[in-house]
C-alpha cells in the first residue's frame, strides 16, 4: 500500500489579513452610515421619525451613540473655539451701547427743560397779544358803533314810536308807523345789515297785531266751547215747552261746584297780567233756571267776533279770518261731536253731549245771520253733516253697549227732543231719525236678552203638573190671564183641573208685557197705526221664534226630564200654539190697526208651537224607549233552558205594568200623539226581544228557551190587543209584534216544509222570517243538539231522523241566503 501524501497546511496569514480588511471595510461603511444620520439629524427641519428609526432598526446602536457622541464633543469644541474669539469684541460693544444709553436720557431731560423754560416764558407775552387784539377790536366796534348809531337813531325813533302804538293797542296808527319805517326810513340804511332784519320782521309786525287783534276772538272762542252745553240745554228746554214734552227729560244732574275763571291773558307785548277774578260758588241747575227766561243767543256776547272781524276787513285779511274761525269752530265741532268715555254707562253723560251739541249749532245759527260771509250756508250744511255722520256713530256704539232697556227709552226721547230743537233752527234732521229705527233693533234685541231670562226663571219655577184651583177667584185669576174656553171645564165642580201648567199662562203674559214694551218705542215716532202694528208683530215674530223657540228647545233636551214633564210640555203647547190668534188681536188692539189687512204680517209662533211639540213628542218617543230599555236591562234568559217556566219573566211582567200605567197619563195628548208613543214602544220592544234571539253573543238555544221566550212574547201581545190607548184596537200594535211572532211559530210549530215551500210568495204564513235570520237561530239549536249528543252518546233513530231533517233545513237555508245574497250582488 503507498504511503499517503501529507497535506500542504493552509495559509492562515493571508486569510487574516482578508478578514481583517472585510472588517475595516464593514467599519468604515457603519461609520459613514452613522455620519449621514447625524447629518439628517442636523440638517432636518421635519419630523426626524424616519431617521430615528434607522437607527433603532440598525444592529450598531451603541456604535451610533459613540459616534453621535463624537460629534458633539467636536461641535462643542468649535462653539468654544468662536466664543474665544468673539469675546472682547462682544465685551466692547456692550460696553459703547451702555455709555450711549446714559448720554441719550441726559438729552431727554435737557429737552424736557427746555420745553418747559421755553413754554412758561411765553405765557405773558401770549396774554399781552389776545388783550392787544381785543382791544382793537373793542376799538373798531365802537367807532363802527357810533357811525352807525349816527346813522340809524331816526330809524329806531321810529321803531320806538311804533312799539309805543302796539303797546297802547293804538292798531291803526301803528300800521301808518310800519308803512312809513318801511318805505322812508329803511332805505337809508340799506347798507347796514339790520336794515334787513327789520325789514324781515315788519310782516310778523303785522301779524302781532292781527293776533292781537284776535286775542278777544280767542277769548270768546274758549268762552263759548265752555257755555255751548248750558246753551243748547237752555235752547232744548225751550224746544221742550213748544212741543209739549217733559223738560226733565232735557235737564242733567248738577252738584254745587266752585267756579274759578280763568286768569286774564297777557298784554302781548308788554307782559303785564290785571288782577285775577275771585273765584264764584253757585249752582249751574239754579243758573240754568234764572236764564230759562233769556234766549240762547242772550247768553253770550258775540261782539268779540264782530270787533275781530271788522279789523281784519281793514287790513285786508278778512279771508284768512274767516277761514281761520272756521278752521276753530270745525275742532271745536269735533271736540263736541267726541262722546265722553263710558257715556253708555250713565244717561247725564247721553244728556251733556246732546246740550253740547245743540249748543254748537245755535251759535253757529246765530253767525250766520248776524254776519255776512264769516259763515255761508253751504259752510253750515258740510259743518251739520259731518255732525250727522259722526253723531250717528257715537250713538250706535255707545247704544250697542247699553243694557238697560229704560235708558235706552230715554236716549230715545233725548233723540227726538234734539230733532224738535235744531229743526227750529233750520236744520235738517232726518237722517238723525232714521237712527231711531235703528235704535229700535238694539231696542228690542236687550228686550229678548232680558225675556230669555224671564222663560228660562218661568220654566225652572214650573213644576209641569196640571193646575188645580179650588175657588172661583184662583179659576178666574187663571181665565183672566190666558184664554181658555172649555166648556167641560166650566161645568165641573170644585176643584177643578186645568190640562196645562203654570208656564203655559206665564209665558203668555211675558209675550204680552213684551209686546208692551216694545209698544213703547213707538210712542213720539210719528208712525201709522200700520207701521207700528208691523213693528211690533216682526219683533214678536223674533221672541216667539228666537227666543222662546230656543228656550223651549234648551228645556225640552234637558236630560233631567222625565216621561211625564215631557208629555206636560207637550200638552203645553198645544195650548199656547191656540193663544196666537188672541195675542193678534191684542196686538191689533193696542196699535189700532185694522186685523183683517192685507198687508198685516201674521205670527209665526203657532209655527214654532207645533215645531216644538213635535220636539217634545220625539222625546217622549226617545224617554219612553229608554224607560223600556230599563226593563229590557234586567232580562235574563238561561237559552240552555230544558223546558219553559209556565209563566212570563219578571221583567216582561213589570214593563207591561209600567206601561200600561204611563198610557193612562196621555189622556191630554192628542190621540195621534198618544198613538204614535205607544206603537213606537210597541216596536222598540218587539225589536229587542228580536235583538234577544239574534245576539252573537248566544251560541246555543234549546227549544225550552225558546218556549219560554214565547210566553213573553205572548205577555207583550195581551198587552198590544187589551186597547192601551183610546181607539187603538185596530190591530196595528199587534202588527209590530208580527215579525218575530210568527219566526217563534216557525221554529215551535217546526213547520220548516211550509215555509220553504211558499217562501217568495206575498201570501206566506211566514212571510216575514228572513232565511239569515231563521238560519242564525236554527245554527244555535244545531249547536246545543252537538252537545247534548255529547253528553249522551249515540242518537235513537228518531233523533237521527231529527238531526237529518235538521240538516235537511240547514243545507236548504244557506242556499237560500246564498241565492239572495248572489241576487243582491248582481
């Protein structure tokens, strides 16, 4: 075997070195990796998150330190290094900057004294100047002053003399001192800017005098807006006595009241005031009295306005006079014309306002005829007219809100008064009687409100039973108030029994005391016996109708009523539906017109009556249903019922009592009436005892029941032949009861072949069984066979022949409700 070559050892020297050159080159990388860190973290201006994380991320992180490390021991090196080398030049200019500093606040406060040195100095000499200018203007003013005081004494020596005029009241010389200042004296000093301004001021000279001129006009103007109510009342009191009326009408409440006058006016251009008057206790009804004897004109003087308007005719002004007073008296018009507040409240306030406006007027009356062209007729027509119109409407609204019918009356008189009064002066006042027929709806309208009241006491103190009298002097008492004729009545003995109550007699006596009233209204109109007769029958036609139609039918709904106050309601007024006719004529006899005209409008109360009692009756109809439901309430019937009781049910037994009882109370309803109530209880009772059997609510019957339900039946019929009412044995209350008569004959009599076989034919025996409803019964009695088979088992052939035949019927009655049902559809 050969010997083995040995191996040649490896070069470790070599390899050494290559790995230590890797490492340095691996070195040098991190160690520029680190340096471009550190230069990001230096340079950036962002978010340094991206950086930081490379060097978390990186496997030399505390070589990175070492590095950053490094880095800034060199930068704190170079930072010492320049603050070497800066340092005394820094020093040095701290240095200059405090010795500039210390130099720049020693020139403030050299400044400040100097400033201040500068202004104290100048403080004299400031002084001496203004002194020195005023002075030369004191200088030039005053010598500008006598120049011209030279110039214009002539001037104002005639300015003087003119004041002197004005304040004598001397008008005429005065005005001759303005012409001659304004066309001699001014113009030579024209140049001077005064001239100007007096020039400017002689036309309000002019109007000074004018309104010194119209002061008196001022006076009498105050003067007669406090006197028109005592002229106007002076000149009603006269209209008064010419026709005939009663002066208290006219004449106003008036306590004694101090009277002080009012202080004299002031001289208008010297200011002075006289004395004033002491003050004058006395009472305006007695100064009314004493000047009763004098005409209204002798009241006031009037010279004031002739004086005023003579003057303003010589300064050519006179228009702007006239229409200035017109101007005056047309507010002094509307101030009169203005009702004072809550005048509806008191009739002196209704009183005041008339006095204040007749007082207006007779004055202006007295202008026109006195004057010529201060005040034309056409002036007093527009004046009268607007006075129409706003008279008018005070008078609507504050007769609107009164409440009380006798003021209303007085208002009334006041109104015609007021006509009689200004008619005497010329004026027309038709219009202002056309507001009494307006009145006259107000009128009568607080009359119903007041009559509504007096039924509804008339019907709450009623106590709706017949009036029974025991003498001849509460008979009489009775047939004296309310007409009555009944013969029967009058041949019965003591006490007697009148079919109506209390209210039938009070309600015909308030009609006729309306009536009255409303006659009243009419007295002084100057209407036709045809005219008020129409009046009085179109507002009693509004109170029987309105008022006490409504009354009645608030009374008749009442749900505390019973049966019998209903049934004495009713029979009420058949009685005040017969007194009509007589309250016609009495309305003929208190009017004078004749009853049998044409054109004479008729009542509509025998109208309202019968619509009230026809009211009445369906509530008689309604109570009587409810008091039969009452009873219907108590029923009941076990429909599981083996076999019948052999007598009726209780209840069936008490209604037919209650009814029979209450019939006997309609003997004083008419027999219509009386037959109406009793078949319409008929039919409420047979509908249901039908509602009875055909209740949802009953799912099974057995033919017990239904016998014993028959036997009420059979109560209720004895009751609908034994005759109730007077005249009813016709048989039509046995007809209500038919229906369901002859559904209980089908199912006792089980006679199902007859009526399937005539079924659709008008001459059925049971022609008003419905098959829905014999089908809804006829399920019931199937229902309780099911159980009861239940109970017992197996059925012995003649329950199957039964229940065979009963399913026979059955199929058959679908069909038939079927067919009519398919019937209706098509």
């Amino acid at each position: 075997m050969a010997e083995a070559t040995p191996k040649k050892p490896p070069d470790w020297k070599h390899l050494t070195e290559t790995v230590h050159d890797a490492e340095s080159l691996r070195q040098e990388s991190i160690n520029a990796q680190h340096d471009h860190l550190i230069t990001e973290i230096e340079t950036s201006d962002g978010p340094l998150g991206t950086t930081l994380r490379a060097v978390y991320e990186g496997d030399e992180l505390s070589k990175f330190r070492i590095r950053l490390d490094d880095k800034i021991r060199n930068h704190d090196r170079e930072i010492e290094r320049m603050c070497n080398f800066h340092y005394q030049g820094f020093i040095d200019s701290i240095r200059e900057l405090l010795t500039v500093r210390q130099d720049a606040a020693r020139l403030k406060d050299e400044v400040k004294q100097v400033d201040q040195h500068l202004q104290e100095s100048c403080v004299p000499l400031m002084t001496k100047g203004e002194e020195l200018v005023k002075c030369r203007r004191i200088q030039g003013n005053i010598a500008t002053a006598v120049e011209s005081l030279n110039l214009c004494l002539p001037v104002l020596e005639m300015y003087r003399k003119l004041q002197e005029q004005m304040t004598s009241r001397r008008f005429y010389p005065a005005l001759k001192t303005l012409e001659q200042l304004e066309h001699t004296y001014l113009p030579r000093v024209n140049s001077h800017w005064f001239a100007q301004t007096m020039a400017d001021d002689i036309p309000k000279q002019r109007e000074s005098i004018k309104e010194a001129s119209m002061s008196d006009l001022k006076d009498f103007l105050e003067n007669i807006r406090k006197h028109s109510g005592k002229i106007g009342e002076v000149a009603m009191l006269h209209a008064a006595e010419q026709n005939n009326m009663d002066p208290a009408i006219v004449k106003a409440t008036r306590k004694k009241v101090k009277k002080r006058r009012a202080p004299p006016p002031p001289n208008p251009f010297t200011g002075e005031v006289d004395a004033p008057p002491s003050p004058v206790i006395q009472d305006e009804e007695e100064e009314i009295e004493d000047s009763a004897e004098l005409s209204a004109q002798d009241l006031i003087d009037f010279s004031p306005v002739y004086r005023c308007l003579h003057i303003y005719s010589v300064l050519g002004d006179r228009e702007r006079f006239e229409t200035y007073y017109r101007k005056q008296r047309w507010k002094q018009a509307r101030l009169s014309l203005q009702p004072p507040s809550n005048m509806h409240e008191s009739l002196d306030s209704f009183k005041r306002y008339f006095h204040d406006i007749v007082g207006f007027f007779v004055v202006e009356d007295h202008i026109l005829n006195t004057t010529q062209g201060l005040v034309n007729r056409a002036y007093i027509d527009e004046l009268w007219e607007m006075a129409v119109s706003k008279l008018a409407a005070s008078l609507r609204t504050n007769t609107v809100q009164c409440k009380d019918t006798s003021m209303l009356l007085d208002v009334k008189n006041l109104i015609i008064l007021f006509c009689h009064t200004l008619r005497g002066y010329g004026f027309s006042v038709g219009h202002v009687l056309e507001l009494l027929l307006e009145m006259r709806d107000q009128y009568n309208d607080v009359l119903t409100r007041q009559w509504v009241d007096i039924f509804n006491e008339i019907f709450s103190e009623d106590n709706y039973t017949p009036i029974y009298v025991e003498t001849i002097e509460a008979y009489t008492d009775i047939v004296t108030q309310f007409p009555i004729q009944d013969e029967n009545l009058e041949r019965e003995s003591f006490p007697k029994r009148f079919p109506f109550s209390e209210f039938v007699p009070d309600v015909y006596n308030q009609v006729k005391a309306y009536i009255n009233a409303c006659l009243k209204y009419s007295a002084d109109l100057h209407l036709s016996h045809t005219e008020i007769d129409d009046m009085i029958r179109k507002s009693t036609n509004l109170l029987l109708t309105r008022t006490l139609g409504s009354c009645l039918s608030s009374l008749i709904k009442k749900p505390s009523l019973t049966l019998l106050q209903l049934i004495q309601i009713s029979i009420n007024m058949n009685y005040l539906e017969k007194s009509c006719l007589y309250l016609e004529e009495y309305i003929s006899s208190i009017t004078g017109a004749q009853n049998d005209s044409v054109h004479m409008a008729r009542l509509h109360g025998t109208t309202m009556f019968k619509d009230a009692k026809s009211d009445a009756e369906e509530h008689i109809y309604k109570q009587l249903n409810l008091k039969i439901d009452e009873f219907l309430d108590l029923a009941s019937y076990d429909w599981l019922l083996p076999e019948a009781k052999g007598h009726a049910s209780g209840y069936v037994i008490d209604l037919v009592a209650f009814l029979q009882s209450t019939f006997m109370s309609f003997t004083n309803l008419p027999e219509k009436v009386a037959k109406t109530a009793c078949m319409s209880a008929c039919k409420h009772i047979a509908n249901s005892l039908k509602e009875f059997l055909l209740d949802n609510e009953i799912r099974q019957l057995t033919m017990g029941s239904l016998q014993q339900f028959n036997l009420d039946l059979i109560q209720c019929e004895q009751f609908a032949a034994s005759e109730p009412i007077p005249g009813a044995n016709d048989g039509n209350l046995l007809l209500a009861f038919a229906g369901i008569r002859q559904l209980l004959d089908l199912f006792l009599n089980w006679d199902w072949s007859l009526y399937l076989a005539d079924y659709g034919q008008t001459n059925s025996k049971y022609v008003r069984v419905q098959p829905q409803v014999a089908l809804s019964l006829l399920e019931k009695l199937h229902n309780a066979d099911k159980k009861k088979n239940t109970i017992f088992g197996s059925l012995n052939k003649k329950e199957r022949d039964k229940k065979k035949l009963l399913d026979t019927v059955l199929k058959q009655l679908r069909g038939l409700v079927n067919g009519s049902t398919q019937q209706i559809q098509g």
